[in-house]
C-alpha cells in the first residue's frame, strides 16, 4: 500500500516533468526570477481556479480562512516555502489538510505558494492566461 502510494507519486511527478518539458518547448518562456519553473498560461489559469474553488471550500473564497486557515501574504508571511509546499504535496497527517501530489507537481505547487505569498490572483477569467 505504501509502496503503491510512493510508486504513484513518481509516476504522477515524472508524467509532470514530461507535461512541463514540452510545455516548455513552446511556451514563451516567462521565467520569473523566484521560481524554478513558471507553468504555462492554461496551466496556470486551472491552477488559480483549482486554488480559488478546491482549496477555497476549506479556505475561504477569499483565502481569508474557514476549516482551513487563511491563506493571505501577511498570514503566510516568514512560513519557510519549503514546509508550505511540502503541506500542498502531501498535506497535514491528522488534520482535514490532504495532500494535492495527485492533482499537481512539486513545482506547480511551488509556483501555488510563491503566488499566495504575493497575493492570489483573481479567478482565471481575469487572467491573460487562458488560451
Ligand atoms: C478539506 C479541507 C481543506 C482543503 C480542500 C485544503 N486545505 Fe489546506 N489546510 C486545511 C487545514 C485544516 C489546514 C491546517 C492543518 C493544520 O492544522 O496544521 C490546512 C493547511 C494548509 C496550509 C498550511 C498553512 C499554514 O499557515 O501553515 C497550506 C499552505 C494549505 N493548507 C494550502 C492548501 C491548498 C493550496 C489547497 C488546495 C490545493 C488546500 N490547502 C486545500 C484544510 C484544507
């Protein structure tokens, strides 16, 4: 069981790797200087939208906090990047807090953290982004 879980969570990384080299074979290449990886643009609109609506329903709408705490800059503010991506990949043991490894890659959810630090974009209507 753990093994299939561990097995799974690579097959879901590498298939995120390959998904994001050939992204990147034709994407603009907006490399903000923070990040490692920035997804491309319909990436990232499913990105603001999954954040706005999956993780908003124990968030908040707004991130201000619910059954989940509020995810805003000045909560998150000091928070090392590094335990609050690692709480996105595989959530908190114990608490309502899931992991999201099936649904996102360690550098989306990089790009997720570095974004609620900043202050979240609104949902993706708003957003150059979609194709
Ligand atoms: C089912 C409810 C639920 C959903 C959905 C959910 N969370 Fe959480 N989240 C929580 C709870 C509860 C905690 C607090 C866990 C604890 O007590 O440490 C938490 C904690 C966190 C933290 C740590 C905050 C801190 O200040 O340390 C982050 C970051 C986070 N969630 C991001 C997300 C993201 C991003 C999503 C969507 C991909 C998401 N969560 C979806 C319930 C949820």
């Amino acid at each position: 069981m753990r093994f299939d879980r561990v097995l799974w969570v690579h097959v879901v990384v590498l298939l995120g790797l390959a998904l994001l080299v050939a992204h990147d074979s034709h994407a603009e290449g907006v490399d903000a200087p923070e990040h490692r990886v920035e997804p491309a643009p319909a990436r990232r609109a499913e990105l603001i939208n999954m954040v706005r609506q999956d993780c908003g329903s124990c968030h908040g709408l707004t991130l201000n906090g619910g059954l989940g705490p509020a995810l805003l800059p000045e909560t998150l503010a000091g928070k090392s990047d590094d335990e609050l991506v690692f709480t996105v990949m595989r959530g908190r043991a114990g608490t309502a807090m899931a992991g999201w490894s099936r649904f996102v890659n360690d550098a989306e959810a990089e790009w997720i953290v570095a974004r609620l630090k900043d202050g979240f974009p609104p949902v993706a209507t708003h957003v150059e982004a979609i194709r």
